[in-house]
C-alpha cells in the first residue's frame, strides 16, 4: 500500500469508510431502508411521489452509486445533485431538516455509532452545499 501525504492529511471523516462493515451491500440496504421511511413521511413523501411518479429502481442504484462515491471514495456516481434540485421550487429549508433527520436516524438502526455519524456528517455538508445552491441570493446592494 503506498503512502498518500494527502489521505494521511485528512480529517478522519473524509477518509473511505472500508473494512468497518460498509460495503455496496450495506449501503444499498441504507438507501433502500431511507427511502422507503422518506416516502411514507407526510411532508416529503408526496413530493418523491410527484418527481419519481414511474420505476424507483434506477434512482435507488442512482442513489447506491452516490453513496458509494461519497463514503467508499467509488467514483460509482458521475450526476450533478445541484440542477436536480434546482428544479424543484416547493422544497424548503425546513424540509432538509426532515431529510437529514430521517437519513440520521435510518444510519443510526443500520451501522454502529461511529459509522452512522459519519454518513450523518457527509450527508450535512452536502444538504448545506445544495441549501446554498438553492437558497442562497445575496442582498441587492451586494448583487452584481
Ligand atoms: C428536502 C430535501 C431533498 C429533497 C426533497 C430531494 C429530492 C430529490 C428528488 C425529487 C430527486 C430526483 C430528481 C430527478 O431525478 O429528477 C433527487 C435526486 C438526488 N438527490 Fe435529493 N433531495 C433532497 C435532499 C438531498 C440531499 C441532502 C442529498 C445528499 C446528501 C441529495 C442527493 C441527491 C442526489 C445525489 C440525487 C441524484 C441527482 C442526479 O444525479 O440526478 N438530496 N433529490
């Protein structure tokens, strides 16, 4: 195994999640479980329902292959989150709060504590990155 200074570099949180149990098996069993709970919430369930109305199979792999490129380092997923997100006007910021706390407690059923906040960390910052895409407008006296 070669010495990579950058890897060594990063915080623990940002290194792949290997040999702690979490293979594509495991996350394709976490991405199934999630949203399974997110289409039976009251608030988020329709909306899935609206947007992904025919075969949930391809966005279910869609969403292994991301998981798989965020905690494995897979480079499984090639998409752009932020366009697919853009599109949808009803979402508010609330409702990543019902996102993440659906995502943290399906994490927490499925891995041990330390894995679970890892998925929960990586999950955060990327809800924060699609917020500001969606969210974020700068004051008038400050837009260019
Ligand atoms: C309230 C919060 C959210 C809602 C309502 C939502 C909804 C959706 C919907 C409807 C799609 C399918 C779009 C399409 O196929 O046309 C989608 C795709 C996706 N979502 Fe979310 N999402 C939310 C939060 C998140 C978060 C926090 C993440 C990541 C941590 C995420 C990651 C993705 C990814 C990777 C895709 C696939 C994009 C692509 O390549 O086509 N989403 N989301």
């Amino acid at each position: 195994m070669s010495f990579d200074p950058i890897d060594k570099a990063r915080p623990v949180a940002e290194q792949p999640l290997t040999n702690v149990g979490v293979d594509r098996d495991s996350i394709g069993v976490l991405v199934r479980e999630f949203y399974a709970r997110l289409r039976g919430n009251e608030r988020l369930g329709p909306i899935f329902a609206r947007e992904i109305s025919g075969d949930w199979e391809p966005h279910l792999e869609k969403m292994t292959d991301f998981w798989c490129s965020v905690i494995l380092k897979s480079g499984d997923y090639q998409g752009r989150p932020v366009p697919a997100h853009l599109k949808l006007k009803d979402v508010t910021e609330a409702d990543f709060d019902i996102w993440l706390g659906i995502f943290g407690e399906t994490a927490a059923e499925l891995f041990a504590p330390e894995t679970a906040a890892v998925f929960l960390d990586r999950a955060e910052r990327i809800a924060g990155s699609l917020k500001l895409a969606m969210f974020f407008r700068l004051p008038p006296r400050l837009a260019p």
